[in-house]
C-alpha cells in the first residue's frame, strides 16, 4: 500500500482509509471469512449520520438495509465476523435468517458504540458489494436512422474486405434496432435497490427536462429581443425588453410561460 496515497472509501459523504488485510480463501463460499479490521482502527465516535441511530428504553439502536445475498459475508464463517464486530463495538447484530429480507439492526448500551459498529458494517459491505457482477447497465439506444444507415455502411464496408479472414462474418454484427452506448454498470442486489435506481433515473429525466424547457426559453426571448431590436414590438413584447434591459431575467421566466 502507498503509505501516501492510500486506497480511500467513501461512504456517506466521510473518508476512510482502506488498510491492507490478509484474508482467508476458501474454496467454498459459505467457508468464507473475512477478519474484518483490528480493534481501534475505526474511532467510536467516528460513523454515520447521528440521526440514524435511535434511542430506545435499552440503549440505542440503527437499521440499515443490507440485500440478503450479503448476510453471509457479514455473518462469516461460523458467525466468526458477527461475533467480532459485536466484540469489537461492545454491540448486538440481528441479522434476517436465510431467504428473509430486511434490514440488520444493531443495538448498543451506547450511541458511539452503535455509530462504530455501523462504520465496520457499512465497509464490510462496500467491499463486498464492489466483489459482485454487475446486474444492470445504463444505456443510450442509438435509434437514429442516420447513425443505422452508417452503421450497414460500415458492416457492408468490412464484410467486403475482410470476409476472407478468420471470424469476420455478418453474425459478428449487432442487429442495427439494437444499438447502443452503454455509460454505465449498477450492482443492483434486491427490488428495493431497483426502486431506488429507478427513481433517481427518474428525477434525472425530470430535471433534464426542466433545463430543456429554460434553455428554449431563452432562445425564444433572445428571438424576441432581436425583434424589439429591429421589428415592430407588440404589447407583450415591450414588457418583456423593459424587464430585460432592467436585468430581472427571472421575472422574464416566472411570469412568461
């Protein structure tokens, strides 16, 4: 490891550096088991968002939602890794049985304790969420007539030239309706997960949108400007240039649709 630039996770807005570990491999994966990190490496009052621990009659308690296929990483081989960290925090984690899904809790005496062992959790699952195959890519279809046409083109172009070398033959190509540009990869592990993705992607979608329709106005009020500037303004339009020559663009937006 660079002592000086040390691999970094970030994990709700808070750096942590990443110490080198020697892990067990196993051939089998329910033997897996992964230490996890020393004693004192994670400071107590060091973790998550304070409001996201409770305190209840006993203590204090936090939920966090873990997709189930990574109970068994947090769990270890023979419940070693649960058994650490709720050693190491002085915590209890109530983990769903197999096939269940909800969320793992961790109850402490104390809030810094609930806050440590939930900083040990949250990298735990980092690690090994970065360890699963991707379930879902984000695309851009590429429908464009003009981009298919080229892309027969192209086909045509190479199947003329080089169908005499070794595995250069028409199946090589992708159908042209299927075109796309792939921009991403997501690790997607439960529907709630799906959910969540699909609703960020959605206030993507709304908030390009909404600069879409700002961008059009601008065009539309510069068209306008220019005929104040040169043509035979109309009532409305003269509202419009007084606001625009006093700077208030704003009030252009809010109050002309």
């Amino acid at each position: 490891m660079e002592v000086l630039r040390p691999q970094l996770v970030i994990i709700n807005g808070r750096q942590y550096r990443r110490n080198v570990m020697k892990e067990e491999q196993f051939e089998e994966e329910e033997e897996f088991s992964y230490t996890g990190p020393e004693s004192g490496d994670v400071a107590e009052d060091e973790g998550c968002d304070p409001q996201r621990i409770e305190q209840t009659d006993k203590g204090f308690h936090c939920a966090v939602d873990v997709p189930s296929v990574l109970y068994k990483y947090i769990i270890g081989k023979k419940g070693e890794t649960r058994r650490r960290l709720e050693h190491d925090t002085k915590t209890s984690i109530s983990i769903p049985k197999q096939g269940a899904e909800g969320p793992i809790v961790i109850t402490g005496a104390r809030r810094a304790s609930v806050s440590s062992a939930l900083t040990r959790l949250e990298l735990l699952i980092d690690s090994f969420r970065r360890k699963q195959p991707f379930t879902h890519f984000l695309s851009l279809p590429l429908n464009d007539p003009g981009i298919q046409d080229g892309f027969l083109r192209f086909k045509e172009a190479v199947l003329a030239q080089c169908s005499q070398d070794h595995g250069v033959e028409a199946s090589i190509f992708q159908n042209p309706s299927k075109l796309h540009l792939t921009v991403g990869t997501l690790v997607l592990l439960n529907e709630t997960e799906v959910r969540k993705a699909c609703e960020q992607l959605q206030q993507c979608q709304d908030f390009i949108s909404t600069v879409q329709s700002i961008i059009w106005k601008w065009k539309e009020y510069d068209t306008t400007v220019n005929l104040l500037r040169h043509g035979r303004p109309s009532k409305q339009n003269k509202q419009i240039w007084s606001l625009w020559k006093s700077g208030k663009k704003k009030a252009i937006v809010e109050n002309h649709p």
